[in-house]
C-alpha cells in the first residue's frame, strides 16, 4: 500500500507569489493534518483536517488555508509568500482526528521563497 | 536529500550501547504523549507513544518513561545500531484540541 505523498517535492517561488501544496493521504485515513518545519526545527502544527472539517489550528496567519476534499486528499494554500515562509511542509494522515490516532507523515515538500 | 535539525543537540552513542534520550514538554494538561524519529530526506515516523495515566511503555528495543511531576518524557533505545542514526522528537497532544506539538529535537550520531 502506499504511504501518504506529497507533490511537489520541490518547489521554488517568489516573494507575494501564491502556492498550493499537495497531499493525499494513506487509504482508509480520514484525517489529514499540515506542518510546517523550519530547519533545525521540529515540525509546527498548522492545520488539521478530519471528515472535511477543519478541527484544529495552528498560530498561523490567514495567509495559510486549506482544505480537504471529498476523498480526504487536501490542499494546503499559502498567499503573499514571505521569505520565512520558506520550509519543508509536511503532511500527516490518521484514520481519526484525535491526537491518540497514528500518525503517518508525507516526504514533504520544500519550499524555497526567493 | 535535505538536512534536518542542523543546529540540534547532539548524543553521541557508541553502537551496541544503549541510547537514552530526553525531553521536557511544556503542557501539564496533555494527555498523550509521542516520539517520533526522523530521518535525513524523510518525514517524522512514530517510534512509541505513551497516555499521561501511564509512566513506562515498552515496545521493540524502546521504551518511553514518563515524570508528570517534572513534565520530562525519556526515550531509551536498547543496543543502538547504525539505522537509529537520526533526529528524535517527543511531541505531546491533549484531547480537548487536535494540535500535536512538536518538542526540540535531538540528533543521535552512532559510532563504530
């Protein structure tokens, strides 16, 4: 079976420029949740997504959405790009939303803002 | 493929020996507790997890203690080998939210 992915694995943008990151979790899995890492960091809660819900959010702006859609794949959109948005963007998957479900984690995306 | 944790808190293990990681959290009301190993180019994996009405949990090779009077989280590692080589993370949730919080990680260097 295969994991949670992730597209793309790389991704280069400039300042105010938009993205969109990708995700599609683990069959069965309900639950999609966002991180954001930053290097030499752990990773930073932003989103969680449960049923197409959004049950939890981080301390981030309202530059950063998401989304899930009806086959539990989600989206993670960033508007106005800063430099700090820079990181590696994780995702995570779980059949529940609780935090006592497993959680399983995406590759990643790198994301570079120039 | 991508550094992780460049600026972490380094142990250094010599192989066969056994590992033990520490971890101070920061919220008395978490219910659930998580560690995570996370290799170079890779997501975090889940290692063992342990509920805050427990205060040892054993798995393969692991075992997590937990000190809610001191609210530190320990990984022990038994008989390192090269493949632990990564960055460790405890995280910590609370089932009122759905927020896993991610702790400082520390990179575990194995030595021949």
């Amino acid at each position: 079976d295969a994991g949670v992915t992730q597209s793309p694995t790389h991704l280069i943008k400039t300042r105010g420029q938009h993205v969109t990151l990708r995700c599609s979790p683990i069959s069965g899995h309900k639950s999609v949740s966002w991180y954001q890492q930053v290097l030499g960091q752990g990773p930073q809660f932003i989103f969680q997504y449960y049923e197409k819900e959004e049950r939890g959010r981080g301390n981030f702006p309202d530059r950063f959405s998401a989304r899930q859609f009806p086959n539990y794949s989600s989206e993670l959109n960033v508007n106005a790009l800063l430099l700090g948005d820079s990181a590696l963007y994780l995702c995570a998957s779980s059949f529940g939303g609780g935090p006592d479900y497993e959680q399983y984690f995406g590759p990643g995306t790198r994301l570079t803002v120039t | 493929g991508e550094s992780v944790g460049l600026h972490l808190p380094t142990l250094s293990v010599q192989e066969g020996d056994n590992s033990i990681i520490n971890c101070a959290y920061s919220n008395s009301a978490s219910d659930y507790f998580i560690w995570y190993k996370q290799e170079s180019g890779k997501g975090p994996q889940f290692i063992i997890d342990i509920r805050s009405n427990m205060d040892k949990r054993q798995g393969q090779r692991v075992t997590v203690l937990l000190n809610k009077t001191v609210k530190h989280l320990s990984l022990q590692i038994a008989a390192t080998q090269p493949g632990d080589s990564a960055v460790y993370f405890c995280a910590e949730g609370a089932n009122r939210d759905d927020k896993i919080i991610f702790g400082k990680g520390t990179r575990l260097h194995i030595l021949p």
